[in-house]
C-alpha cells in the first residue's frame, strides 16, 4: 500500500514537473513569437516610410537626394471618367502614352486595382486631385533624384526593384553601399477588435524609422564636369565609339572624377540597354597596348637587370619568336638604343629587350605586384578583373607581347592605379570613392586602404624621368602645356575579335601625372575607336592635356621650368 502512496506520489510530481517545464517553454522560450502572433490577431501595424541616405560630392554639395512623388493607381470597377477629364489626366502624367493603354484597358480589365503612373509630383498629384475623379488614388511613392544625370551615371549606379519589389540598390555606389545607405522602416502598431475596429482607448505605439546614412565621396565636382565636359568634345572631335576619363589623387588613391561615354540617365535606367549599365573603368577589361610598358620598363629598373642608359642589343630589326615576326609600330629601328630611347620611340623590340632581362618569372611577379590580375578593391559594386592565365601557360611569345601591351588584359582602374604607383614613388594605393559616412549629425571616416610598396624609390624615380623624356621630345610633345612638367605615356592597342586582331577597331589612350615632379593628380584617357586617327599620340594625349590644363588652372599650380627629380 505504502508503495502504491509513493508511485502516484511521484506520479504527480512528476506530472507537475512536465506540466511547470511546458508553462515556462511557452512563457519565457516562445514568448516573443506569441506576442507577435497576438498582435496580428488584435492588432495591426503600418509601415512608416524610412529615407534612403544621399550622396554627396566631396564638399558636401548633393550628388543623389530623395524627392516626393507618388503613385497614381486606378481601381476599374469604381472609375469615373469622362472624356475630357481622361484627356486632361493623361496630359498630366508622365508617361502619357503608357497612361492611356491603363486607362484603355480600364473598361475591360477583370483586375481591381491597377497601376497608373509612377512618380507622379506632388504638384501634378494636386492637380489631378482637384478634378475629383473617382477610383483614382495615390500611394507614397519616394523617387530618387540624380541631380548629375549621366554625367555620374557610373558613380551612383541607380535604385530598383529586387524579386521582393522592394527597392534595392544596383551598380557603382548604391550598389555597393546598398545596406548602409537603406533605412529601417518604422511602425504604427494599434489595436483592434474582433471586427477589426479601432479600440478607442488602448494606445497607438510607434517604432521610429531609423534613415539610411549619407555617403561623402570623393568626387570633386569641378573636375567632374570638367571631365565630362571635355570628353563630350572628345568624342565629337575624334568621332570615337566610346570614352573614358579617370582622375586619381596622386598620394592618397581618392577618386576625383570618373566618366565614361556613352552613358545612361539613373532615373529611367529601363530605357536603356543593359549592356550599359556597367562601369566600364571598373568592369571592362582592354589590352593597355603601350601604356603597360611603363609597367614593365619600371619593374626592370626596380630588378637592376637594365638602367636608363642600357644599350637594347636587338633593337636594329624585327624579332620573330615562336614563328611570329615582332616589329615596332612604324616598321622603323633603331639599333643601340637606350632604355630611355626605348620609351621615347615606343619601341616593341626594345621591350622584347627588357622582358628577356626580366625574365618571365619576374616579370609576371611583378606584373602581379603591380595589382593586375586582382581587384583593386575600388567600392563600386559591379568591379572585376581579367585573370592572368597561370605562369606555366605562358609561352615565350606571350610574355614577349605583355612587355609592350598586347596579350594581356586589364582595366582602366587597374592601369590607373599601376602607373599612379610610379607616380607615389613605388608606393600602390588602392583606389577609393567614399571618404566618409554621416548618420544624423555623426560623421565618420572611413579607414584608408593599405598602401604598399612595391618597386623601390629610384626606380620610380627613374621611369618618371624615363617618361617626362616621352612626353617632352615624344609625339605628344605638340600638345604640352607651357610651363608645365608632364610624365606620361601613349597607347594604341588592336582590339583582338574571334582570335584575332581588327586593323580597323582600337583603343587609343593615354595615363600621366603632373606636375611629374610633385603629382597632384594621375588621369588615365581612352577612345575606342576613334575615326580621325587610329594613335593615341593624336586622340588620346590631346583630350588629356587639354584636361589637365584645365586642372592646372582649378589647383592653382604654377608653371616653372623644367627641372630633373
């Protein structure tokens, strides 16, 4: 009997044991989510709309801003519209004519609700209020605002729509910094009872919405337009396809201006082809063609396997290798020359030269130092990079031809930064575009990349000079600026289609920095295609001189007399 007692005894305890782990599983474990399940059952709950962040140039002046506008839906089976108040309203939308096909179909459509127009003005929403229409109302609708256009298309990339239909950031900034420029929306909770009727006297809470935070670039928007402006006359000058301009702070690696032509408008993006969406700087791999062989000729003076007054033993003629006769631009020689002489001419026998001293293993050792072959790390959203295939690939007439810019290809913000590095004295910044990060009246600067070293002082010293020499008894001598020292080097690379080279279709270009002996900045122009002369000595390095003048003149810099670094 006894025993019996102590079974249902522990039974019971037991039981109540179950019965206490199961209450505060429920009350303490599941409590939030019973919350919110209960507040969906006696309450509801309406978004408040949170500002999505700005972007601003480099002195704070708004680069993208949000505006008030509105959607105008329509719901057909409560339509009332005459005649006339349909001309008059389509009159008033944008997008008059896709208005029109909505409000046709109104009179047949099964649907409910319809959308009419999208970023509809507040005044144009007054209007059309005023008319008192029936079955038309509005949503909330914020637009962002691209006060630049298409000139900065490439920087701020544009807002869209996600698989959610939420609006997310695409391409350059707003792709980037998407997350960190999106608010958080805020919420009006309030209760309601069974039959779902506001309960008078519970109380209404309110979550704010917390807004997204503001991005300070580095764009400087004087040299931006001059930039873009300049490369609008470019394009017509030289009747090229397309343009780029990039301008780099020489010491600190912060982007001053980026632009490419053609372009598209951010606010009606959809209107344009895809293909254009991309930064072409960013994303658009080339062959550097003459440009890389500041690359190469400056890696080889960092190795000590030549100096500026080495003798080319090979430069009296053509090369062939592996079957393929190598001959320079013009089909002229000129035996013993110099590794200066050899940047003055441009001279392809003369790099074959300085690869052979470098050795393939070197040479793509420092190729790779260089940052080709990787991102730049740059913070617009859509970079990439061509690889470089792995150094067993590599035959001996493929590095021949990487020694002058052919075989090889790389970015516009790759060449940049690699010939800036010989700007900064060896030393490669990586690329940015966003300084800093304003929340409400917090502001905070982002930390800057690591720089690196990567060819010693005097070799870069020495390719700067190797350089100047180009551009003062070069080619593009005719277009200097008086009074100012200028290191710089052309390029004319073939564009390669279907395993082979189109005579017809290049890319002229030129990268420099000035003054070369203290640099302020480091620009890098290139012309696909240009109709009046396929060089970059005669398209590319005049478009980038007259640049430079212009940012001369901005910077306030002096002219003095040339002198060596």
């Amino acid at each position: 009997m006894e025993l019996r007692h102590r079974l249902l005894q522990s039974l019971f305890i037991g039981w109540f044991l179950i019965l206490l782990l199961r209450l505060g599983y429920w009350q303490i474990v599941k409590a939030g989510e019973l919350r919110e399940l209960a507040v969906t059952q006696y309450g509801t709950s309406t978004s408040i709309y949170a500002p999505r962040g700005e972007i601003r140039f480099s002195d704070g002046y708004p680069m993208v801003i949000n505006s008030e506008s509105y959607l105008g839906f329509i719901e057909p089976g409560k339509l009332g519209l005459n005649a006339e108040q349909k001309d008059q309203l389509i009159g008033l939308l944008p997008a008059s004519e896709s208005a029109k096909k909505i409000l046709d179909l109104a009179s047949v459509t099964h649907l409910s609700w319809l959308p009419l127009a999208h970023q509809i003005p507040p005044k144009v929403k007054a209007q059309i209020e005023q008319m008192k229409i029936s079955g038309l109302g509005f949503e909330f609708e914020p637009s962002r605002n691209y006060l630049s256009g298409s000139s900065s298309a490439y920087i701020t990339g544009f807002i869209g729509k996600n698989q959610s239909g939420e609006s997310e950031g695409y391409f350059g900034l707003e792709g980037y910094y998407n997350r960190t420029l999106t608010g958080k929306p805020g919420k009006v909770i309030e209760d309601r009872d069974a039959l779902g009727r506001p309960i008078v006297i519970s109380q209404h809470r309110i979550i704010q919405p917390q807004p997204g935070k503001n991005l300070v670039t580095s764009i400087d928007r004087t040299v931006q337009y001059y930039a873009f402006q300049k490369l609008k006359e470019g394009l017509d000058k030289y009747k090229a396809k397309a343009g780029s301009v990039a301008i780099m702070e020489t010491k600190t690696g912060k982007i001053l201006a980026m632009v490419s032509l053609p372009a598209y408008d951010p606010v009606s993006f959809s209107d344009f082809d895809r293909e254009l969406f991309k930064n072409p700087i960013v994303s658009e791999g080339y062959e550097p063609g003459s440009t890389f062989k500041a690359i190469v000729m400056a890696s080889a003076l960092d190795a000590k396997v030549v100096a500026p007054d080495s003798v080319c033993t090979i430069c009296g003629g053509p090369q062939t290798i592996s079957g393929e006769t190598i001959k320079n631009w013009n089909d002229q020689y000129h035996a013993n020359s110099s590794m200066t002489d050899v940047i003055l001419h441009s001279d392809n026998i003369g790099m074959v030269f300085v690869s052979r001293q470098l050795g393939k293993t070197k040479m793509l050792e420092y190729i790779r130092k260089f940052g080709f072959g990787n991102p730049t790390g740059i913070d617009i959203q859509e970079e990439s990079t061509p690889t470089l295939r792995p150094d067993n690939q590599w035959e001996d007439i493929d590095w021949a031809t990487a020694a002058f810019g052919q075989g090889i290809a790389v970015t516009r913000i790759q060449m940049l930064a690699g010939v800036n590095a010989i700007a900064n004295g060896g030393i490669l910044v990586p690329p940015r575009v966003v300084e800093k990060i304003q929340s409400g009246k917090d502001e905070k600067n982002l930390p800057v990349p690591d720089s690196q070293r990567i060819i010693s002082r005097p070799a870069a010293i020495a390719m700067t000079n190797m350089m100047i020499n180009g551009v003062e008894k070069g080619e593009v001598r005719y277009y200097r600026v008086p009074g100012y020292v200028v290191a710089g080097k052309t390029g004319t690379a073939q564009v390669p289609i279907a395993g082979h080279y189109d005579e017809t279709k290049v890319i002229a270009s030129f990268v420099g920095f000035a003054p070369a002996l203290d640099p302020i900045f480091t620009m890098i122009v290139t012309l696909r295609e240009p109709q009046t002369s396929p060089w970059g000595s005669t398209t590319a390095a005049p478009l980038w001189f007259s640049i430079a003048e212009k940012l001369f003149r901005y910077y306030q810099i002096p002219p003095k007399a040339r002198a060596g670094l």
